[in-house]
C-alpha cells in the first residue's frame, strides 16, 4: 500500500471520540485510499446514542473489533486483548487512538446495555467507542472486515476472532486472526502507525 | 416475482452433537423468477456510476468486476438476457436496494431452491439430487446451460446456469479452527467435516455450502450471479435500515 506517512501530530481531539474530525489529514502521496473503510457510509449508534460512521475517525489510527456484550466466552478474551495492547502503548500515542466495536447483536446491544458493558469492562470512554446498528450494517461491516459470524438458535453468535487495525486513513494495515499468546506483535504494528519514518 | 410459502429449512449442519434437527423457520418471501440479466444490471450501472467498472471501488468489488463486458455500459448483445455475473456481493446487495428488494437468505435459497418441478420440497428425491449434481458436474463454461428449469414455485434456474450469491454467505465457519472463529463446535475439524451434518445424501448442498465458505463480499466470478427477494410483510427485521 503506497501510503507515504507522515506523523502529524494530532491534537484538540474532543473527549468525544465521535465528533467529527473534519480537518482532511493530506499523506505525501496525495493518494485518495481507495481501499479506505471510510466508504462505509451506513450509520452506527454508539453507547452514548450519537451516531457514528468510520469515517469521524479521519486522520486517526484505530482498531477495530466485533464483539456482542452478552457473549459469555470468547468476546471477553477479544476486548482482554485489545485492552492489553491498549496497556502496552505509549500516553501519547493513547491519546490519539481509537478502539472501535461494532455489536453483531442489534436486538440485545442497545446503547443502554453497551454503556453497561463498557463501565464493566472498565472501557475509557475517551479511546473506546462501541457501537451497534442494524443487521444490514453489520453484514457490510463484516464483509469489509472478512469477519464470518452466525447467529445460533440461543441467541448467541458464532463468530471469527478478529483485531483489525486502519491506519489514519481508514485503509487496513494489519489484521490479527485467532487467539495469540502475546499482544506484542500486534502492538508492533499500532507502534508502526505512528512512526514518523513511515 | 414469485411467491414462495414459508417452511422449515433444515441447515446442513448442526451448532452441537447433541442438538436434535435444527430447523430454522423461513416466513413466506417473494423472489425474483430469474437470476438478474446482464440488461437489468446495466440499467442499474447507467444510472449508478459508483457501480461501472471503471469507477467501483476495490473496496467493494475486486478487479474481475463486469469482467466479461466491453465497456462501462456495453456488453455482447447476445448475452443481454444471460444472468449477470462477475459481481461481486456489494453490487447485488447495491441492486436489489435499488429494486426495493434484498438478497436472499441462505434459508430462504436453499428453501427455495429445494424445490423440483412438482414438488416444493424435494431434497429427498434422489431423483433431483442427481440431475442437480450432473449440473455441478458439467465445466462451467462461458455459454450457461440454457435450458431452463422451471420449480415448483415457478422460479426458474435455481440450480443449473450460475451460482447465486446469498445475503448471509459468511455464515459458514468452516475452519475448525476454534480460535479463529470462535464458538465454533468441533465436528467440523478436518476429517469431522461430515459428523454433524444432518443431510449425508444432499451432496449438492455441501458443494454449495463450501463454495460459500470461499467467498469474499468483493469477489467476481465467472459464473456467479444473483437475484433478489422482497418480504411478504414489509417490517421483516432483515429488510429494516
């Protein structure tokens, strides 16, 4: 992917992660990402019930994660490892990211029960931004993310483990499969996103 | 479009062992007679640019996109009537929004799809089984087989020109792989692939329910295409934005 990076230091980020980022961050290249997520233009709703579309996240790196708060098994290991990434990562770089969830579950993750999930899970609300939308919203969200996922007769949801990180334009750099013994690699590629050499 | 009544679809595999038959309740649904033409989609690609295959974006649509046609709004003229292909999920997904219509369901193709001439549920005729099978047999070629097969349901070609795409083709988790796709029962490691199926005889249906499992919402093939299906009742949940 030639994207020519240039560490342009972002400050004033509202404590909202949703605000809009209207500023256009321009790379050296002058590429227009046309593998950019930010085409994604259907609405989410986050715990804080503002909507939200990838692209409020202009100009700031991120990962990306799909989850649903009633799930008993796996998720919680999914949200334990992005929050041990999110440990091992520098203030300043904390200050600028993103971790986004988008719910597979639009019938039991309203913005209420996601408000829940995120005080439980201990979630910073200035960095975790968890969302939920309609089925058809997921399904592309999916299909993006190749994220596989089937809802069960119980109600719960099989799914693929999955961590995806987008660079500041929204383009994936790095995707996480499976279930890893350590976050450092992972963490090495969100360090990359902010090396001023790229 | 046809009506379909509702049924029972019987997915090919089970979530554990010890479940009983799973059976998923399908409610009645309108579907397109015929997978959409080459013609129909052009219409949509005129008044859509997004979707021409010079502008579509690699996001959601690999480079094979509308491969097969000579320009941005131009194909063969004899294949004006042949189902459209080399497109990828997204720009099904894109028409049928367009029609005021959605993709079907993995239920409610298959449900629909279990249909013969006569009967609406076929898939224990070995009779059936066996022409759909000498479909899948034959090389696809460029020129889809054109005799047309018309089911109980009056829906014609479920089985026998193209594959379809399905509005929720990755349902199909079939890595085994537990820690990459999570909750996933264990039957379907190599070797289990068949433990838990609940249909040994449908052989058309693990052919169809593999080819699912390899594709990606971009993908563009040669002899996939798609059609689309409306709700009887307009508030079905799949349908609502």
């Amino acid at each position: 992917m030639a994207i020519g990076f240039l560490f342009i230091p972002i400050s004033g980020i509202p404590q909202d992660p949703a605000d809009h980022l209207r500023h256009t961050v321009l790379d050296t290249t002058g590429s227009t990402h046309k593998d950019s997520l930010y085409q994604l233009e259907k609405p989410w709703r986050q715990a804080s019930g503002k909507a939200f579309t990838l692209s409020d996240l202009k100009g700031v790196p991120a990962v990306l994660l799909m989850f649903y708060t009633s799930c008993e098994y796996v998720c919680p290991l999914l949200v334990a490892d992005l929050k041990e990434v999110e440990s091992r990562l520098p203030k300043k770089i904390l200050k600028t990211i993103k971790f986004v969830l988008f719910s597979f579950d639009p019938k039991r993750d309203t913005p209420e029960t996601l408000t829940a999930y995120a005080r439980k899970m201990k979630l910073d609300p200035s960095r975790w931004i968890l969302n939920t939308a309609p089925e058809p919203t997921v399904r592309e969200m999916s299909l993006v993310l190749g994220v596989k996922y089937k809802p069960e007769s119980t109600g719960n949801f099989s799914h693929s483990y999955m961590m995806t990180l987008i660079d500041k334009n929204g383009v994936i750099q790095h995707q996480q499969i499976g279930k890893k013994q350590s976050q450092q690699d992972f963490v090495t590629h969100v360090l990359n996103q902010f090396n001023p050499e790229r | 479009m046809s009506l379909v009544d509702g049924g029972i679809y019987i997915p090919l595999y089970k979530e554990s062992k010890k479940e009983d038959l799973p059976k998923i309740q399908v409610p009645a649904f309108w579907m397109d007679q015929s997978a959409v033409t080459q013609r129909q989609f052009l219409h949509f690609v005129r008044t859509h640019p997004a979707w021409r295959k010079s502008q579509v974006s690699p996001l959601f649509a690999e480079s094979t996109y509308l491969s097969h046609w000579t320009g941005d709004l131009s194909f063969r003229k004899r294949d004006a009537d042949r189902p459209v292909t080399f497109v990828s999920w997204f720009a099904a997904q894109a028409y049928c929004e367009w029609k005021q219509k959605r993709l079907p369901t993995l239920s409610e193709w298959e449900l629909a799809a279990s249909a013969s001439e006569t009967h609406p549920a076929a898939a224990d005729d070995p009779a059936f089984i066996a022409r759909i099978l000498a479909w899948y047999a034959k090389p696809s070629g460029e020129e889809p087989n054109t005799v047309p097969f018309r089911n109980y349901w009056h829906i014609y070609d479920l089985h026998g020109r193209v594959w379809e795409w399905v509005y929720d083709f990755n349902s199909a988790l079939v890595t085994g792989e537990s820690r990459a796709d999570s909750d996933l029962d264990r039957t379907q490691f190599c070797g289990g692939g068949a433990a838990s199926a609940t249909d040994f005889k449908n052989y058309g249906a693990f052919m169809r329910f593999a080819f699912r499992s390899s594709l990606e919402g971009k993908y563009a093939l040669a002899n996939l295409g798609f059609r689309c299906v409306k709700d009887v009742q307009p508030t079905h949940p799949e349908a609502k934005k």
